[in-house]
C-alpha cells in the first residue's frame, strides 16, 4: 500500500472460529471483525490517497475490525481514532498499531448510543453495513461525527445486500459517488463497490 508496511496481528485458524458460518447469510452470528476483508484492503487503499493537509487531519474508521484502513491513515499522517464494539477488538487493535509503529486513538462506539466525540473531517468503514437494523442509527451517527464538508469513504462486497438500502436511505442527505473494483485473492474474484458521500 503505497510503500506502507502494517502489521497486523490476525487469527490464524479461522475456520475454527467461523465453522462454516456465511458472512452473507450467518450475519447475526457472523463475527465480522476476524477477517481481513478486500473490502478493507481496497478502503487502505483509498486513506493513503488521500492527503490529510486537503482532506482535514482527523479521520474515524467505524467497526474497525482489524484497523487495516486506520491504521494506514495513520501511517499517512491523519489522527486516526479506531473505533468498534468489543473491547477485545481494540486488543487486536492496539497490538496491530504497536506493530505498525502509528498511534492511533480507540474507542468503543455504539451506533445506536453515539459517543459524544468531536466531529471528524473523515469517516470510513469496510463491511460494516451487515445488519439491516443498524442502517438508521449509522446514518445517525454520520450525522453526528462528521464535519459538514466532511467526506465518508465506504467499501463493501457487491453481494452485500444491505448495501442497496443503505445508500437508497443515504441518498437523501448525501451526494453519493460509486467505483466498482475487482480483487483477486485466493477465495476468487471479489468486487467492492466504493462509495464517498458528502453532505448535499
């Protein structure tokens, strides 16, 4: 990723912890954050494009997971805040930012209960839009945390379903641009769509 080197520290045996479970049909169950997803590799790609001086220096990533995406701002010089649900999450997190030499902020974020953070130039998330019923309170939350001239960087697999939705609601409020790229990795093929939003 342009010449940035992150360590990320990983479950080895995921199919002991997945158990054969679908991230597109087990998603209540499904434990998003393990994985190391190209949604998240194209979206690192995306945050060392960009240049915090232009884009304004403070930047959140929403269900982080393994802070791939963060963690390459941060390594670009934005003042990242990793943020996520589980504290055992932010574990992973910390180790991986040690790791990587960046030093990011953590936070535990509930969507439906937004934690009162200072508004951030940019947001981003990498399949975080899994739950059909987390739609409205993530908009919320975008609502609240971003500045108005702010931009959000989402990616997701095409075969996200909720992903439709969500942009169907999005629209409203935000101008939506789309990129459909195409990934090779050993489990195939996989296209990510990419969206920036910003405030109409």
């Amino acid at each position: 990723m342009r010449d940035i080197n992150l360590q990320l520290l990983q479950v080895q045996d995921l199919e002991d912890i997945l158990q054969g479970r679908d991230p597109f049909a087990n998603i209540e169950d499904f434990p998003f954050w393990i994985k190391l997803w190209e949604a998240a590799i194209i979206l690192a790609e995306v945050t060392t494009s960009l240049n915090p001086a232009q884009a304004g220096p403070r930047l959140l990533e929403l269900g982080a997971g393994l802070g791939a995406p963060g963690l390459a701002a941060a390594a670009q010089g934005f003042e990242v805040t990793l943020s996520d649900y589980e504290t055992i999450i932010m574990d992973f997190q910390q180790v991986s930012a040690a790791a990587s030499r960046v030093k990011p902020a953590f936070a535990a974020l509930d969507w439906t209960k937004p934690a009162s953070l200072e508004p951030f130039d940019t947001i981003i998330g990498a399949e975080i839009l899994f739950r059909e019923d987390l739609l409205d309170p993530l908009l919320k939350t975008f609502k609240k945390l971003l500045k108005p001239k702010g931009s959000i960087y989402l990616a997701h697999d095409l075969r996200r379903q909720t992903l439709y939705k969500f942009l169907a609601k999005a629209g409203d409020d935000y101008k939506i641009m789309t990129k459909k790229i195409d990934l090779n990795s050993e489990e195939g093929k996989t296209t990510v769509m990419l969206n920036c939003l910003r405030l109409k």
